[in-house]
C-alpha cells in the first residue's frame, strides 16, 4: 500500500485501447499530483490518444507505443527500465501491458488482479469489471492502492494553434450568435443515432434558445454530417474538415453539445463543455461522459436497450423512438445546471 511518504518520484501510466478508455482514465492525474507534488508523471499510450494528453500541464512526457512494430515492445521495456520509475500503474492489464509493468523495475508495479497478469504486480486494483463506470473503477484503483481521491475530473487539452484556428473560423461567419454543437459520429454503427434523430433534435433546439447547430464531424462522419445539415435547413452549419484537436477547439466555442456515445463526446465532456450524450447499445452508468455536468438520455423501457450490440439487428428502435421532449428534458437540465445562457 503507498502512503504519502513512499519514495514517489518518477510514476508511469499506461493506458491503451481506444480515446475515450484514455480519456476516462485521466481522472487520475490530479489526485496524483496532489498525493505526490513533486513528482514527475510520464503516460504510455497509443498514437490516437497522444496528442490530447500532451498540453494538460500534468504530463512530463507522453509516450507512444506502436503496436505495428514488432520490436516495439522489447523497445519501450528497454525505455521504461532507463527511466527507473518509482511507481507503474497499468490501468489498462492486457498481457503486453502487464509484461511492460513487469519489466520496469519500478519498486511499486499497480495492475488489476485479472487472470495470468497477477504476476506482474504488486499492488492491485478492484477484480470488479463491468460494474462501475470507467472513471470511477480508476478512482477506486487508486483507493485500492493508498491515493486518496481528492478530484473527479477529467484532464485533456486543445493546444493554443488549435484554438485560434477555431477562433478564427467563428469571427469570419455570417452568424455572430451562440451555438451548440452536434457530434453525429461513433465507433459502432449501432451507437450512431439516426441522421433524422439528430436532425430533429437539433431543430427543437434551434427554435426553443435562438441558436444555430454546428455539426462536428471526423473520418468516416462526413455523410450523415451532411445529411443532418440538409435535414436541418438554415438551422445548422457544417463545420469545416478538421483534426481531433480542431474538433475539440471548435466545441470549445459552443454552448453545449449533442453526442453519440463516442471518442469525440468523452473528449468534448473532459473539456468542460455540458454534453447531452445519446445512449443506445451502451449503458451510460459505465459509459456515458463523466461527471455531474453532463447528461444522458435513452429509450429505457426498449427491451433491448443496452445490448452492447456493434451492429443493430433490428430496425435502431433505440434511437429512432427515443421521445424528443424526453431528449429536451435533459437539454433543459443541462442549461439549468450549468447555469447556460445564450445571449451574444
């Protein structure tokens, strides 16, 4: 068990998988940094995930390890053990990442108690998986092993390029107003809400505070994009082609945000923007944007709501019949808590 007084100097994260696991596992940092003030942080991920963490001011050095080399793993062991961490904590706990735990030399190895990946630790996480929500199953990691938990938040960062590039995208609009974002994309087709859906939201939006929608997209987003810019008329604005730092610059301008459950929506929610989160085949109790600011909705009384599906079966009912007041219930409650308000 570490105690504040534990010789802390040098601690190593590792966190793979996809942007918003990252994400959500950045709630860690400031607690930390309060436990251990002077020391040095370092974070070992993958290429997707890098560039969000690099500009926290919490991150001595973020590191990324590419899977598609084959020498990639002896590589970064050779890293790890250079560097003489004090602290390694595998929050992630595959096989590859509890073989780099192992093999740093680090006097305090943290990993989950999962099945052949024991021996890699010595300090171990809850066994729980897939009972508490991904934020705080890292909170309760770091009770389990002696870091009192002092901060629920989320750590990301735009850059400051990135954010005059959003800046001054919105001065050269027509439109002078507020806005609030709409991020249709998603990793599975089965959590995209329908083109139609989002449209229909966006509208009821538009016409209730005043406002006009900018429609966020990345790869493989552009066509439903589109679709729901065509659906919404003058309401909405395509936003322009952008990187994923771009993006969360340009949600940054915006009131709030609408989003699938998605990299994107985790990403925008750890930047402080409120979000509405649109919930289908995942429960947002494990996987819905982390912290009280926020909002999810979804269709609970479907019989088949949460079934974690990556493609729909059956005809998207969970999107497709989601009640709109019920969706504006929520935007109510967003505006309201985080005291929102739309004046220029």
């Amino acid at each position: 068990m570490l105690t504040a007084k534990s010789p802390v100097n040098r601690i190593l994260l590792i966190k793979f998988r996809g942007i918003g696991d990252v994400i959500l596992s950045t709630v860690v940092l400031k607690n930390l940094k309060a436990r251990y003030p002077d020391a040095a942080i370092d974070f070992l991920t993958e290429k997707p995930s890098a560039p969000l963490l690099r500009d926290t001011g919490l991150i001595n050095d973020v590191i990324v390890f590419d899977g598609n080399r084959g020498t990639e793993l002896f590589r970064k062991i050779m890293l790890i053990r250079r560097r003489k961490y004090d602290l390694v904590i595998d929050m992630y706990s595959n096989p590859k990442s509890a073989q780099l735990t192992f093999a740093s030399g680090a006097r305090f190895r943290a990993g989950f108690p999962y099945r052949g990946r024991k021996y890699a630790y010595n300090l171990f996480g809850p066994p729980e998986r897939g009972v508490h929500h991904a934020g705080d199953l890292h909170l309760r990691f770091l009770e389990s092993i002696g870091v009192p938990v002092v901060s629920r938040e989320t750590i990301t960062a735009v850059p400051a390029p990135e954010k005059l590039w959003a800046e001054e995208y919105f001065s050269a609009l027509d439109h002078q107003g507020p806005f609030v974002a709409l991020v249709p994309g998603g990793g599975w087709a089965s959590k995209r809400c329908d083109p139609e859906k989002f449209a229909e939201i966006g509208n009821e939006i538009c016409e209730r505070f005043k406002v006009k929608s900018l429609v966020l997209w990345g790869k493989g987003d552009l066509q439903e994009a589109e679709k729901i810019v065509e659906l919404m008329g003058g309401n909405a604005i395509l936003a322009p082609e952008s990187t994923f730092l771009q993006m969360g610059a340009l949600a940054l301008n915006c009131k709030l945000a609408v989003a699938n459950d998605s990299g994107p929506m985790h990403f925008i929610s750890s930047l402080g923007v409120p979000v509405l989160a649109l919930h289908g085949p995942t429960d947002p109790a494990l996987q819905g944007p982390f912290g009280a600011k926020h909002e999810t909705v979804r269709l609970d009384e479907l019989d088949c709501i949460c079934c974690n599906l990556l493609e729909c079966n059956r005809s998207h009912e969970c999107f497709r019949d989601l009640p709109l007041e019920r969706v504006m219930k929520k935007i109510e409650s967003l505006i309201s808590k985080n005291r929102i308000t739309f004046s220029v």
